[in-house]
C-alpha cells in the first residue's frame, strides 16, 4: 500500500470512528478531533474544562466505536494507588492471585486527576509512560491499544493537587473543552430528553488502532517542516539562542524535547486527516496549541498582564513565522 493510500485508509477509518462519536457527543469537534489525533499517535490527553461537558460520554462512546472496554476512575484525596492499579488478595488456594484496578482497560477516564494525592497520581502515571502496573514486585503488562483521559476542573482549586510539570509532561495533548452555546445546548436538551438515542456501531477494531499507529509513523517529514518545528520549540525558552520576544518576558520554563516529538507526531496525523502523507508547516501550527500549553510554564508577569498560554503561543508561532526564511506552505 502506497503512502497516499495509507493516508485514505487512515482518513476514511478515523471520518468513521468520528461519525459514530457524533451520535452522542454534540458541539465539540475540536475535542473529539483532538482525542482521535492523540489516539492515532499513541498518546495520552487532559481535558479541562467544567463538569457536565460530556467528557465520559465522548471516551464510552470512542470505546463503542471501536469495541474495546472502557472504565473510569473518579480520583479523590483518599483514594490509594491500589485502587488504581489494583492488590494480591489472598485466595482460597492458600496463596497471593492478583485482582486487577480499573486501569486495566483499553480506555481508562481518570476524572479529577488533580484530587488524588501526588502517590496515587504517580500510580496512574507510570501505567501511562511504561504501559505497565508495578504491585507486590511484580510487574503487570496493560493490553494495547491503551489510552488514558485525565480531566481537571479549571475552578475548583480547593483541596487539590495540582500535576507537576514533569507529569504533566507526560500527556500528549491538553484540551480545553468549551461551555455549549445555546444552538449546541438546544440540540443537546433535544437529543437527551426525546425518544431514543441513536446507537453506537462498531466501525473499527483494536487492530485498526495499532495499524493506524504504524501508518502515522511512517509519514514523511522533510527537513524544512522539520526545522521549522523545532524552531517553535526552541522559541519557547526564555534563555536560548532562538528565544521568542514573548518568550523571554511571559515564559518562566519552555517545552522539553517531548513537547518536539508531540508536535511532529501530531502534525503526521493532522496531515493524514487531510489526506496528505508529507507533513505541512500548516499541521504544525495546528498542533502547537494543544501539545504545547501544559508544556509552557509562564511566569508572575503573565498572570499580571493576563497572558493565557493560548496567547503566548500564538505570538511564538508568529514569531517563528516571521523569521521563517522559507514562508512558502510546504
């Protein structure tokens, strides 16, 4: 198979899954197209955004699509690392058998992540980066394909924990998923309080995910788009050589070499959604707002001047833009 029918395939799957989400989850696009991008590339995502926005419908309704389980994990002060990833129980046989936590599914919503103590945040995170649990010196392997979508309200600060840059690290994408307006809320009420659901259908499988996966790696960069990518990261930090203007006043800490391998991966698949197998310059500044905003650290003068990261990153793409010395869309 050619690398531009490798790209159909891949956009024609995904339009797919897509569709079958859109018969329960209405008026977020972006964050369903961000959940799909996140899951092609093999990564994890944080949305943020209030409570009742259909954040546990979208992850059951992508679980049904592609027929693979899905469980969910509501974090709270008390809860321990075991009731994450699970215990040895002792059993009838006279010996330790392992009963597996909620983690162990295809598709795992840790809700409220930043209500855990840092201990049990560190259970979840592990099973994230080393797709595996560690319980009793034993080491338990996650099944693939495996996903995690960790929320956190943006108001309630009280009585939280809030993740440490390095774990936020960790997570591919940071959405931001937005309050309905009135049309979508309409539509939302009407769905919900007449008559029947439309069903979900199962238009993939678990080895289309893995397929999808290979295919994504396997899109060209060439060394333009490259360079231009990793300049944006490098504009990040305040103290290097290529450091933004905005950089250097709003920006405490910059990207890690991470934040360069999720920007690329996710441009790959930004492309492939519009049929392309070559990264554009365009599928970068696409993916710069969603891998890059947990990714910055901005300083007390940001919060003074009422500089979100959005904001930030739009001037340092703009910045990079404007020294581009090849400006031409790839």
């Amino acid at each position: 198979m050619s690398g531009l029918e490798s790209a159909e395939w891949f956009r024609k799957t995904w339009a797919g899954i897509r569709s079958e989400i859109g018969k329960a989850v209405v008026g977020q696009d972006d964050v369903v197209e961000g959940v799909l991008v996140a899951l092609a590339a093999n990564g994890h995502v944080l949305l943020e955004g209030m409570p009742g926005l259909g954040k546990t419908l979208l992850i059951r309704s992508l679980s049904q699509a592609v027929d693979l389980d899905f469980s969910r994990i509501q974090f709270t002060p008390d809860m321990m690392p075991a009731d994450v990833t699970g215990t040895n129980v002792f059993s009838q046989s006279g010996g330790f058998e392992f009963r597996p936590g909620p983690i162990f599914a295809h598709f795992v919503l840790a809700d409220e992540i930043n209500r855990a103590t840092p201990k049990t945040q560190s259970s979840l995170l592990e099973a994230m980066q080393e797709r595996q649990v560690t319980v009793g010196g034993k080491v338990h392997h996650l099944e693939e394909p495996f996903m995690v979508m960790a929320t956190q309200n943006p108001v309630e600060q009280e009585g939280t924990y809030p993740l440490p840059e390095a774990q936020l690290d960790r997570f591919f994408f940071k959405l931001l998923v937005p309050t309905p307006s009135k049309s979508v809320l309409a539509e939302v009420v009407n769905r919900t309080t007449q008559g029947e659901m439309e069903p979900i259908t199962m238009v993939a499988s678990a080895a289309d995910l893995i397929r999808a996966r290979q295919v994504t790696r396997e899109v060209a960069v060439g060394p333009e788009v490259l360079d231009y990518a990793l300049s944006v990261i490098v504009a990040t930090h305040p103290e290097g050589e290529g450091a933004s203007e905005v950089a250097r006043k709003y920006v405490r800490y910059g990207s890690s070499p991470r934040g360069a391998q999720a920007l690329v991966t996710a441009a790959k698949v930004y492309s492939m959604l519009e049929g392309r197998f070559n990264v554009s310059k365009e599928s970068i500044q696409k993916a710069a707002k969603p891998v890059l905003r947990h990714r910055i650290i901005l300083n007390y003068e940001a919060e003074a001047d009422g500089m979100a990261a959005d904001a930030v990153i739009d001037s340092i793409v703009a910045s990079v833009n404007a020294a581009d010395k090849d400006p031409i869309r790839v």
